[in-house]
C-alpha cells in the first residue's frame, strides 16, 4: 500500500473543511445546542455520508450516477427540500425560544431581588455554556435523529461523490492495487471523522455556547437562512437537469 497515495488522498479532502457549507453548519449547530456529543453524533452522520459517496467514486458508480441523470436529479431535489426545511424550522425556532427566554427572564427578574436590591442572575444563564447539556430552549434531540440529520444532510448533495471521483482520479491510476485504494478510503473517512471532532470539541466549549447563548436568535436566523439558502441552490440545481 502506498502511504504517499492515501496522505495525498486525505490532504485534498482536508481543503474543503476551509469552504463552509451544510455539513459545517449542522455538526456546529448540534454542538452549540446539545453539546458535544451531540455535535460527535450529528457529525458521524456526516461521516458516514462521506463514507458512502467516497465507495461510490471509488468504484466509479458516481459518474454513472451523474451520467443517469433522473436519479442525480431527484436526489438534488430532495436535499435541496431537506435543508429548505431544516433551515427554515431552526430560522423559526430561533424566534420562538427568544420569546419563551424573553418571559422567563421577566418572571425571574421579578422574583430574585433581593433584600439589598439586586437581582439575581437567572439559573438558565448561570448553568448556560457546559459541554454537554442543551442551552436553554434548545429542544431535545436523540442520538437517531443527530444522525440522522448528519446523514441527510451530506447525502442531499450528490456532487460530493463526483469530487470523492476526481479526487480519486487523482491520485489512483487503473495499475493501483486494491490495497491502496481501500487505504484511501479509509483515510478519507478518517479524516472526516476526525474535523467532526475537532467541530463538535471546538464549539461545545463552555465559552463557545455561553457567547452562542447571548447571540443566539441572531446567529440561528443567520444559520436558518444559510441552510435555506443552500438548499434553495441544490434544488433549482436539481430542477434545471429535468
């Protein structure tokens, strides 16, 4: 197996994690809500997306896929109507736990003065930004949906496979053995796995989620519409190719 071939492999994967995109946004928006596990978990269903389409570059089915057209197509489509939901759905509930917060505080406000003046500070703001429980108002989300949701999220865009492919195309040549072609696969998925870490530790940190916590109905709209938004580009993506 040519260890040079697999490090080049996962070096070219490693330079998307610079371009923001859905799969980003999920496994940081589970982080910052529920905390890092369940950032680690929403950010295996990406793993395991990546891992699906990198075997089907390998075995050359994506460009089969790209070539069929009609399946390309609907499952553009499809992802693109997921996160035109998924991002309008966090762009509402955004709104709806700022006012939930909004009446909690005024009430908590109103019954933690104290004899010498001074209010106490909420409970939800003083327990707010540990790594692993959800931020106030966050709904509860299990380990199925996280993944779920990862999952969904990196298959609803089937050009992932076609780059997996020409990455593949590449660094392997059709004299290649199979050694090398499976150590790259399993370095990509690796690799994959390992930023989903380095994302769900980094913004699960108490100081992450306290500041994600004073900003949040802003940075959920803004999150909301980019899932929107990215989803909106898939789909029209999708439609022009029927």
């Amino acid at each position: 197996m040519s260890i040079q071939v697999v490090l080049l492999a996962m070096g070219l994967f490693a330079v998307t994690f610079m371009s923001p995109g859905p799969n980003l946004l999920v496994v940081v928006q589970a982080s910052v809500t529920q905390g890092r596990t369940a950032g680690f978990i929403t950010g295996l269903g990406v793993a395991a997306g990546d891992a699906l389409y990198a075997a089907l570059g390998l075995l050359g089915m994506a460009t089969m896929i790209a070539k069929g057209g009609t399946l390309f197509s609907v499952i553009k489509l499809a992802g693109g109507m997921y996160l035109m939901w998924f991002g309008l759905r966090m762009f509402l509930a955004g709104q709806r736990a700022a006012r939930k917060r909004a009446g909690a505080n005024s009430v908590a406000g109103r019954g933690a003065v104290t004899a010498s003046g001074s209010a106490l500070a909420p409970r939800h703001v003083l327990d707010a930004g540990t790594s692993g429980d959800p931020v106030d108002g966050a709904p509860a989300a299990t380990p199925v949906s996280l993944f779920r949701r990862g999952l969904l999220t990196d298959l609803g865009n089937p050009q992932t496979a076609l780059f997996f492919a020409s990455v593949f195309s590449v660094v392997l040549t059709p004299a290649t053995n199979w050694e090398t072609k499976v150590g790259t696969w399993v370095g990509i998925v690796i690799t994959s796995l390992a930023w989903r870490c380095v994302v769900s530790q980094a913004f699960s940190l108490p100081v992450v989620r306290r500041a994600y916590q004073r900003a949040r109905l802003l940075l959920e709209r803004i999150t909301g519409l980019a899932l929107a938004g990215f989803g909106v580009r898939l789909f029209y993506q999708g439609w022009q190719r029927t």
